[in-house]
C-alpha cells in the first residue's frame, strides 16, 4: 500500500448499519469465550532460571546500561487493551472495553487468519489515517478474506470513534486507532465472506522522544515465499516478540532484525534510518518487512525537502559507524536510537528534520472529526 493519491475525509454519516448487515452475511454464530482454568503447575524438570532470577537478571542488566522499562518506545503499550479506556465497534454496535468475541473454533484464533492495522490521533491530528485503513483492506485480501467495508469507509467509522470517544471520555487524549480482519469460518482456508471487522480505540499516550537502545538479535525477517509478509498480519508477530524478548532479557529496548540473505531489515518493530555524512539512509523494502507508511511518509517528505535519501541493502556493520540512527513506526512516528549495543549515540540533525517536517505535516493535514 502506497500513499499516492489518498487523501482523507471526514466522515458524513455513521456506517454502524452497514457493518451490522455484514454479521448477517457472515453466516457465523458468535461464540463467546470463557475464562481459562488456572494454569497447571509447571510439568516437571528445570527451567533455565525462575521468574524472580530473570526479573532479577534484566533489572541488573538495565542498570548497567543505564535504561528503564519505562524508557520502551512502547512502555504501556501492552496494558492499553482492555485495561485502559476503550471504545470497540462490533457489528455496529459501540461498546466500552475488552468485549470477549472469540472462540476455539474460530477462524483468526487457531489458524490465525487476524490482519490489522494502527493510526494515531493526536493534537487533532490522524494523520494517513485512510491509507492505514486501505492497507488493512489489502492485508485482509492478502490473507484470503474479503472485508465487509472499503478502506475510506473503515476510515470514517474510525472517525466516528474518535467523536465518541472524545464525548464519551476525554476530548483531549492521544489515541491508537487499530481495525482488525479475521476469518469466522473454515479450515486452513478462511471463508473469504465470514471476514469479521472489528475496530478498537484506546487511549495512548504519544511517548516523549527520549530515543531508545538497541542490540542485534540472532532471529530474523521470513523471506516473502516463507509467510504472508505483504499483510499486516498477526501470525508474524510471534517471531517479532521472540526477537524482542531476546532483546529485552539483555536490556535493551529493542532490536535490530536481519533479512534472511543477512542484511539489515527493520528494528523489532519499526522501520531503521541511519545517516552519514549528508545521506539518509534506510534498508530498501525486499518484501521481508512491511515498508511502513509513516516510513513512506518521511522519505517523501525528507526528499522534498531536498535531503538526499537512500534505499539500499545495509550491513549491520555500517551502523555501528552510522552519526545517528533513527525510527519511524505508528506508535511513537519518529524516535531516535540513543544507543547500539554500546555505542551511545546523539539525537541527531536529521532525525531532528524528520520529526520536524511529520509533525508538519500532520498539522497541515489534521482534520478534526466534527460533526
């Protein structure tokens, strides 16, 4: 999904009916979940070490590289479902919360046909909200299913959220926009008309820009013949959180992903910048990572400003000697990298730019969901 030639719009009307009818259509009873029973004790043996010493080990091993859990660029982040103030769209209906929607035999939970997306919506800003609701729609048909609402309508149910959210809770808080695709029905194929949207918007603190550390983990991107790496999809995220667990239990914030034939991909989780002299300079999308649209929006806005940009492969090794290294990505939009492994690193001229001109941008395209 690229950005050319979206533009976004205000909503004109609520689209609640026409997501309503799709439930219809789908054919699939809903199936409520029920709590899980307690967890069974652990089977026998030794794990490598309890809780209390890995709790232990990384809290040793912050200290030494002067970092806290709270400094993640996504601190938060996790207790944000269901847990903080949350609005939920369901077949039409808004409701408060974490709603339990899934079942065992549903589609999205054990063959894993879930697609999402996430925009923002801060200082009366959402900025590339449609293209982030049309490259839902794209990850869903990737995945083999057939969403019930257009991008640009998608768009528009997420505006009609933030109006009530901001009515219904606080007119001024940041929030996480996030729709989400999946299958109801079928086996290893998902029936394309079973599709299911559900949009959620929680309150989500923008992070202050203090930048974050980061470290090379031995697990990398799939090729794009090894999953569905065009999707913005849920199945590969676990190899994300290993990567980033891996990371995190040496305390580091994050880490900074191979492809397959060995060369720089992405940070866990967002996409890599780093500058030399006057070049700008990013991995070029191969297809093993998703070529981020806050990532787009950056390079089209660093170019215009007359930087000079570049999409190449990257070794690892030429961030070690990068002046500055930076991240683009949904949840914090540009953040810098204030320390490689052990390496501290400044906050940089052109990570400065790049925030600059997003921030910019975001003013000059806000639109506020009036009535």
């Amino acid at each position: 999904m690229t950005l050319d030639g979206l533009e976004e719009r205000s909503p004109s009307s609520s689209l609640g009916s026409r997501v309503a009818r799709s439930d219809v259509k789908r054919k699939a009873a809903l199936v409520k979940t029920k709590p899980c029973p307690p967890r069974a004790p652990w089977p026998g043996g030794q794990k490598a070490s309890s809780p209390a010493t890995l709790k232990a080990e990384r809290s040793a091993a912050r200290r030494a590289l002067g970092t806290r859990k709270e400094d993640h660029p996504m601190a938060g982040h996790g207790t944000a479902h269901g847990r903080q103030r949350t609005l939920v769209c369901v077949d039409g209906d808004w409701q408060e919360g974490n709603p339990a929607l899934l079942g065992p035999t549903t589609h999205g939970v054990w063959m894993a046909s879930t697609v999402f997306d996430g925009a923002r919506y801060f200082d009366g800003m959402a900025p590339d909200l449609l293209p982030h609701c049309e490259r839902l729609t794209q990850s869903a048909r990737l995945m083999g299913l057939e969403p019930c609402l257009t991008g640009a309508e998608i768009a528009e149910l997420a505006w009609e959220g933030i109006r009530r959210f901001q009515s219904r809770f606080e007119a001024d808080a940041d929030l996480y926009i996030c729709p989400m695709v999946y299958g109801e029905t079928g086996f290893i194929l998902p029936d394309a008309e079973s599709a299911r949207l559900v949009l959620s918007i929680w309150e989500a603190p923008l992070p202050a820009p203090d930048g974050f550390s980061a470290c090379l983990t031995p697990f990398r991107r799939p090729a794009r013949d090894q999953a569905p790496t065009g999707a913005k999809a849920s199945c590969l995220y676990p190899n994300v959180g290993r990567g980033l667990r891996w990371a995190r239990e040496r305390g580091f914030d994050t880490g900074v992903v191979l492809d397959p034939a060995g060369n720089v991909a992405e940070f866990s989780y967002t996409n890599l910048f780093f500058a030399r002299g006057s070049q700008v300079i990013s991995p070029v999308p191969n297809g093993t990572f998703l070529n981020g649209l806050t990532r787009q929006r950056v390079i089209r806005l660093l170019r215009d400003a007359g930087v000079d940009v570049v999409e190449r492969a990257v070794e690892f090794a030429e961030l070690r000697d990068a002046d500055e290294i930076f991240a683009t990505g949904n949840y914090f939009k540009v953040g810098p990298c204030r320390r490689l492994e052990d390496r501290d690193l400044p906050q940089g001229p052109w990570y400065r730019k790049a925030r600059d001109l997003y921030w910019a941008f975001a003013r000059d395209t806000a639109l506020t969901p009036a009535s």
